[in-house]
C-alpha cells in the first residue's frame, strides 16, 4: 500500500468506526477486503492477470469455505457472492462498461474475459458443492495451494507458466518471465487457509461461518506483510469488537500507524539509498563499504518490514481488531533462538505447529528414532530450510534456511554443554552484561552475513559479496 492509500483507509475507517458503529460491520469489511484485493493487484505485463488472479483468490478461499459449512452454505453462499459483486462493482465500472472503453474491439475483448470468468467460477462453484461431501475434500486444497506455492516461487515453473498463459493471451511468450506471476498476498492466504484446515481436521474449530473465514483470509491490513493471526483469536475478537472503547482503540492505533509510517517510508527508504543492492554490490569495492552497505540493508529490512507490521496493527485497531506481535527488538537479541522469537515471530509459529512440532514429535516417537541430537538437527535445520523457501525456491534462499537451521543447532549444543558456566557467569552482574552485550553483537553480525544469501539473486553474487568482505574484490 503507499502512504496515500494509508492515509484514505486510516481516515475512512476512523469514521466508519465512529459514525456506523458496527453496523453491518461484517459485511462492509468483507466488501473493503475484496475492494483492496483487487486494488493492490499489481499489473503485469500478462493481459487480465490483474483481474484473474484476485478472482482465483476468492474461488480458493469459497471452495475451502464450502468444505468447511455444511449446514448453512444455502444461506451463506449467495450472501457471499453478492458481496463479492459489490467489492468488484468499482473496477467493472472503471475496465469493462462499454461507454468507458475508448477502442470498440478493446471494449468485446473485456466482457468476453469477463463473461468467462464468471461462467468459468459458477461452474467451479458447482463442481465444489458437488464434491464436498468426499473425505479428502479439504487435503485437496492443501495439495493444491502447495503446488501453486512452488510454482509461484520457483523461477523456472514461473517462467514456463508465464509463457503459457501468454500464448493462452495470443502475447509473445519470448518475453516470458518469472516476474510476471505476481499473485498478491498468496503467500499470507495459504498460510491462514491451511491453519484453518488443519485445526478444523483436528476438532479445534467446528463450523466456521463463510463471511468470517473469508474476512479472516483478506483482512486487508495483512494482505502484503501479515502477520498472520490465528482463526479463534480473530473470531473472538471480532464478537466482542463492539464493546471496546473506540476512542482508546483510535488513539492506540494512530500512535501505532505514525510509528509504521515513519519506520517504513521515512528510515527504511533513507536506508535504502545506502543498503546494498544488485546495482551497488558490483560496483562496490571496499570491504568497509560493502559492510556498510550490508549493515544498512540489515537495518532497512526491518524497518520496513516492522513498520509495515506497524500499519497493520494500528488499522486493525481501528476497526477493534488488536492483530499479533511480529517483530520485538529482534537485533537486540543475545543469542539465534531469541532472534527468531522475535522476528516475525508469526511466521515461526505457524511453521512450528504445522511442521516442526510433528515431525518432531514423530521422530521421538519411532523406533528407529535413533539419537535425540540427530531428531534436533534435522529438525531445527530442516524447519529454517523451509522458512527460507517460503521466501522463494532457489539456492540463496535454501541455503540462507540452512544457514540460519545450522546456527541454531549450534546454539542449543552449546548452550547444553556450558550451562554450568553460564550459571557462574550470572552471579556476576558485570560479567554477565558484557556476555550477554557481546553475544547480541555476534547474533546481529551473524544474522546480517546471513542477510547475504537473502538478498543475493544468484550464488555467484553471494559469492563475490563474500570477497568483498573479506577484503579480496572480483573474482
């Protein structure tokens, strides 16, 4: 979102606060989430992609939601359908009325695209309500939104999938690329879809009400950066939204959205002109500077990320939603474990139930176990691995997973095997702080050095950013 989209959804959900007072809350936050997924669908180069792909995010989210309402889909399905009309009316208005269109052929081209869009989900719809009632409905979706999830990520399925849809447009598949599947917020999405799965198939949630799982999914706050919340803390908040004090929540929330504000569009875009990049990494030949360059792209990332993290939760106060925690100080930390208990701290959680915590408890359990250090290490490292292709499946990525999974397994090992002297080192205060004030400082350069992998398109960059810290240049 930029700072005037900010400032339009801060101003006009203040007063849709204090002037609707919750009325029909639920139904006019359903439209603003649809409204704003269609909004912030960036535009690339791929014809009508900025419209189908929103599109394809409500088929996802309807076709979990029917699996998920068995008794009230009579009621709840045609509700929904017409509330997702009225978040699409603005953007039919401005692309596919026919007294706005400028070229007659443009202006057939539209409502044809259109026209099979909407004959193309009512037949999904048709075809869910159909099968919903089979064991296995919902485990189709995870497999599903999974297979999605590697394609999105992986630069060559990207590609090729660019390529296809552009001869599907009659457009020149020479120019394909990666980048021009940009599916905004799929990542946060899937993450809350298969939350919400995964608790239902365990008995934690019974039926979960359509309008509810669908505003839970597009809370439009969260869309581009989280955090992610969990289903029955916003449900809950959501029944008791109206009994808390508007003038507090507005205040609390104004205080949080200035912070987000000037973290992300005042220190993180001053940081960015110094941060390394794929420009400035070439062409810089000083180690001092190169690190320089890496500490500042360190501090930009968490700026903007915790500021956006910021705007989040103060536009979610507005509307009486207090959303997670995803960032505490996480580079005042004195060790890796403290580090990711504090940075984006929704995302290891969610990895943690859904990954860590079974496979963990799994590997415990089997008899062929073996060691518990062995389940440790492939657990720790293969959960940061994951992590790391969450942010995209390529080498750099893969390898910053692994650096980080490495560097905590070495942490436990070594916090088990000095616990003695680390208890003799607290009963002296002095000793203590210049321990715990060293550890924060090899935590923060370690993290940072870590950041390279992350930030490197390609291992040869990584590589040469490496020399250059060291002192050795271009290859």
């Amino acid at each position: 979102m930029t700072i005037t989209q900010i400032a339009m959804t801060g101003i006009g959900v203040i007063l849709y606060r204090i002037f609707a007072k919750d009325w029909q809350k639920e139904k006019v936050i359903f439209v603003t989430n649809v409204f704003f997924l269609f909004l912030l669908q960036p535009a690339t180069s791929i014809r009508y992609l900025d419209f189908i792909l929103p599109f394809l995010t409500l088929l996802l989210i309807l076709g979990v939601g029917i699996g998920l309402n068995t008794t009230s889909i009579k009621k709840d399905l045609p509700q929904v359908v017409l509330l997702i009309a009225l978040g699409f009316l603005p953007f039919f208005l401005a692309e596919y009325l026919p007294f706005l269109q400028n070229s007659t052929l443009d202006k057939h081209i539209n409502l044809i695209v259109l026209g099979w869009l909407i004959l193309g989900s009512v037949a999904a719809i048709i075809f869910l309500l159909l099968a919903r009632k089979q064991k296995k409905y919902l485990l189709w979706f995870i497999f599903l939104i999974l297979l999605i999830f590697v394609f999105l990520k992986q630069p060559q399925l990207s590609t090729w999938l660019s390529k296809n849809v552009r001869f599907l447009f009659q457009q020149n598949t020479n120019t394909a690329s990666g980048f021009d599947i940009r599916w905004f917020g799929y990542s946060y999405i899937a993450f809350r879809i298969i939350h919400v799965i995964r608790e239902y198939q365990k008995g934690r949630l019974s039926q979960v009400p359509m309008l509810r799982f669908f505003n839970f999914c597009l809370f439009f706050p969260t869309l581009s950066a989280g955090p992610i919340a969990k289903y029955d803390d916003f449900s809950t908040q959501w029944e008791v939204a109206g009994t808390r004090d508007v003038a507090d929540d507005i205040f609390q929330g104004s205080i949080r959205l200035f912070i987000g504000l000037f973290k992300k569009f005042v220190v993180a875009d001053a940081l960015a002109l110094l941060a390394l990049n794929t420009t400035n990494a070439g062409q810089i030949m000083s180690a001092g500077w190169v690190g320089l360059a890496l500490l500042a792209y360190s501090l930009q990332i968490y700026f903007d990320f915790s500021g956006y993290t910021d705007i989040a939760i103060g536009l979610g106060l507005f509307l009486g939603i207090k959303l997670p925690e995803n960032f505490k100080n996480p580079y005042m930390k004195s060790n890796l474990a403290k580090f990711w208990d504090s940075w984006h701290i929704t995302l290891a959680q969610w990895i943690r139930a859904y990954y860590f915590n079974p496979v963990n408890r799994a590997l415990r359990k089997s008899k062929r176990s073996g060691a518990q250090t062995s389940i440790l290490f492939f657990t720790q490292v293969t959960t940061m691995m994951l992590i790391g292709l969450w942010h995209g499946i390529t080498w750099t990525f893969l390898i910053w997973g692994l650096w980080h999974g490495l560097g905590l397994f070495i942490q436990n090992r070594w916090n088990s095997a000095t616990k003695s002297m680390q208890a003799r080192i607290q009963q002296k205060p002095w000793l203590d702080t210049f321990i715990k004030g060293f550890s924060t400082l090899g935590t923060f350069i370690y993290v940072s050095l870590g950041w390279v992998w992350f930030f490197s398109p390609s291992m040869q960059m990584a590589f040469l950013i490496f020399r250059k810290l060291i002192g050795k240049g271009a290859y």
